[in-house]
C-alpha cells in the first residue's frame, strides 16, 4: 500500500466511509522533521542568524500505532506557523525535552519519545483510521484539525480545557504533527472542513483562527464588543490577519500597524480604514538594547489618536513581546487590555508599571484557544464570515523554505503546504458558497 491509493479514493469524490475504511494503512510516510542528533548544531549563533532550511529534514517515517481516542488523518495540506519555526531553530530550546516529558505521562505517550519530531500544527485532510471509543468521526470525514492536545483526567481543565496540566499543542510539544502525509491526533482536535475553501486554504485556518479568536473575542481572553478600538500589530499577518478580520467582523474599530504598504494594502482590501506603516514612520522603540525610548512611545500614542479621533485602543493585541510590549502598555487606554499571545521578537518583556497600574490596565495571556473557542473560530470561516489568508503555497518538500520566509518574516498572510494533495485548487465541495467569496478569499493571492 502507498500514500498514492489513499489520493487516488480521496481524489475521485467517489470513496465512502467503508471504501476508506478498508484501504491499507502505508508502513511509513514523508514527515517534515527535527531530528534529536541535531539539537545542538545552532550552539553560539544568534537566533535571528539560525536557518531553518538547515535543520528541517523530510524523510520517510513508520506510521504510528493508533490508540483510544485518536484518529489518523491523511493529510492533503498544512501550514507554516511560528512554532515550527521555533522548533526548527532549536529555541528558547529543543522540543525532545517536551517528547520525553510527555512519554513519561503513559505507555501510549511513550509513542512520541522519538529520535526525530514531525512537526506541524494544522492540517486538513480526510479521516482514515478512528482508535477505540471514537464515535463521533469515522473513515473519509473531511476534517481539519486544531491544535490543543489534552488528557482531561484532572479537574482543572473542565471548565476551560487550556488549563488541563497535561495540556500540550499538538506537532509542537507533541509528535506526528501535520506537516507530513499521515498525522496522528486525538478525535477532540478534529472539526468539520469548510466546505468551500480548498485544502490549502483550509489548512491555513486552524491554530491562527482559533488563536486570535479566544485572544481577541472570547471571555477567557480580552472580551472585545463593538465599538472597541483594537490595536493589531502585525495586522496582515499570520495571526493578525485573523484578528483583523474578527475586529471588523464584531462590530470593532481595529487600528492595523503593518511594516509595508504592501501589507498596508492588505488591509485596506481587508476592509480597514487606520494604518500605520511602521517602516515609513520608523518607529524606534529601544534607544539601545538595553534602554527603551518613551519619547516614540509617545510619538506612537499621538498617532493612533489622530487616526482615531482622539481614542486610545480598548484593546492592544499583542504577539510581537519584547520589541513591542513598552510600547504596547503605554498606549492602552485607562482601564484597557493588553492581551498577549506570543513573543516573536523576545521573551524578556520590559515596562514602566506606573503606566500599567496607575492607570488601572490589565495583561491578559492567552494561549491557543480550547476546543469550543476553536470550534466556533471554525464556524465563522465554514459560514464565510471568516476567510483565509493564504498567500503562498509549497510543496512538502519546501516546508524548510516556507518556514525560513515565516522567520525573515518576508510573508502576508500564512504560506500553506501542499501534503498529499496533487495541486493547489482541489478540495472544494460548495463551488456556489465559494462564488460568493471568492474576493475575499483570494485577497491574500494577488
């Protein structure tokens, strides 16, 4: 049995539930990896210097064994986000220390405790093999999948499931990620497949979506309502695309901070009205790296409230960290939210708390997002609500590539990769809904 069959019965539109059901399970598949040999070889390089294309590896790997409650999932697209960029340069460290910490849980997690780690956080692909007690998805489901694994055998994560000690992010912290042609997941990660987006597309959705959603809309992150003011840094891409789109979508004002008018246009197409070019005002944040600059805060501050009328955002949508973070509290308004998701520029976050508490703010950290924030992320985009940002596509064998401009940060949007799909464009099975969007959905394309 080869990977080809399995695109063949996908490909023809014609395979039933049964017909999947019983096509072979392949020994072994193509999986983009990190591998544990390697963990070392960026020792005394600076991050911004280490080459993801040096270390990322495809390679054929054994098709893992299926436990209860997972499902292996063929994989006809996946994404690049920034954690496989992190993993790729082996920083803040090597992802193997989170394998082994996680096969230490159980004999089934001892699975991942690998000499090599397939990476990758999204997929959408079609169901091939569902383990014991999985009813609610079965052989030749069309899916995608989010990335929140949990166990859920301690209380703490019933009433939001991001806080189950024992919760990981899937192709990050643990293995058989979708960055490969089979990915192995646990049924709860899976949710139905837009029907009119491509495999690309939708394969672009699932961990930016879901993670600008709870960051952005939901009670356990900032809780924007209309007519909030939201600062969105990074605001065409990868993450703030989806942020940008969610502020418009909810009634909010988003102010859209970009580092080119390419990405400035971007915007604009995206229905946003206040931008701000960075590399034309050439903000400066840090006087050096150790002293940050308030006078550019400042600077910054009056910007915003010329475009907005003299507001100060409700809400500042924070990933970039420590470039950022000084700026990011400052400008907030009196009795605003700071809500953080990331640190792509540096963990180590320095600001004047006097802005903070004298003036009654709060930092919110979000992470991910739980499988009903996800869930309904994924219903936007599935109603046309939401759309895609793709902007490029690779086949599996440039995932390196792909996760080498996701570092340079030479892309908009998010850079999909093609698994076992033949060719950009497939997937779709709502060609009317997708007529109706098709502008929206290809803004990123152009």
């Amino acid at each position: 049995m080869t990977v080809q069959e399995i695109v063949s019965a996908v490909s023809s539109g014609e395979a039933g539930s049964r017909d999947v059901a019983s096509l072979p399970l392949p020994e072994d598949y193509r999986a983009v990896v990190v591998r544990e040999e390697d963990a070392g070889m960026f020792d005394g390089v600076e991050g911004r210097d280490r080459d993801p294309t040096k270390s990322l590896h495809l390679q054929q790997v054994p098709t893992p064994e299926l436990g209860p409650g997972e499902a292996l999932v063929a994989v006809m697209a996946s994404s690049i986000n920034y954690n496989t960029v992190w993993s790729s340069i082996f920083e803040p460290l090597p992802t193997f220390g989170f394998l082994k910490r996680y096969a230490r849980t159980s004999p089934l997690a001892a699975r991942h405790d690998l000499p090599y780690h397939v990476l990758g956080s999204d997929l959408s692909g079609v169901v091939l093999r569902t383990g014991p007690g999985v009813n609610a998805w079965q052989p030749g489901d069309e899916v995608v999948a989010h990335c929140l694994s949990v166990e859920l055998e301690s209380p703490d994560g019933h009433n939001d499931t991001m806080l189950d000690p024992e919760q990981r992010i899937w192709g990050f912290e643990t293995n058989f990620g979708g960055l490969a042609e089979i990915a192995l997941v646990k049924s709860n990660q899976l949710m139905p497949k837009p029907d009119h987006l491509t495999w690309e597309e939708a394969a672009c959705l699932g961990l930016v979506n879901s993670t600008a959603y709870r960051q952005l809309v939901s009670a356990n992150g900032a809780g924007m309502k209309q007519g909030d003011t939201v600062l969105i840094w990074g605001a065409s891409g990868g993450l703030g695309s989806y942020a940008t789109q969610l502020a418009l979508n909810g009634g909010a004002r988003p102010v859209c901070v970009v580092s080119s008018p390419e990405k400035a246009d971007i915007c604009r197409r995206m229905g946003a009205e206040l931008i701000i070019d960075r590399s034309r005002e050439d903000y400066r944040f840090w006087s050096d790296e150790h002293t940050q600059n308030p006078r550019e805060f400042k600077r910054f501050g009056k910007h915003i409230r010329e475009l907005t009328g003299g507001e100060d955002p409700d809400i500042v949508f924070e990933h970039p960290g420590r470039e950022t973070f000084g700026a990011s509290v400052y400008v907030t308004r009196k009795g605003g939210t700071i809500v953080t998701c990331a640190s792509t520029s540096g963990y180590q976050h320095t600001y004047d708390n006097r802005y903070l508490w004298m003036s009654l703010k709060r930092i919110v950290g979000s992470h991910f997002a739980n499988y009903r924030e996800a869930w309904e992320a994924n219903r936007l985009a599935a109603r046309g609500r939401i759309h895609p940002t793709l902007s490029r596509v690779y086949p599996l064998q440039d995932a390196p590539q792909a996760a080498l401009d996701v570092r340079n940060n030479v892309h908009q949007g998010k850079l999909g990769v093609l698994a076992l799909a033949p060719g950009e464009g497939l997937g779709v099975r709502d060609e009317a809904k997708r007529s109706r969007h098709l502008e929206a959905i290809n803004r990123f394309r152009s």
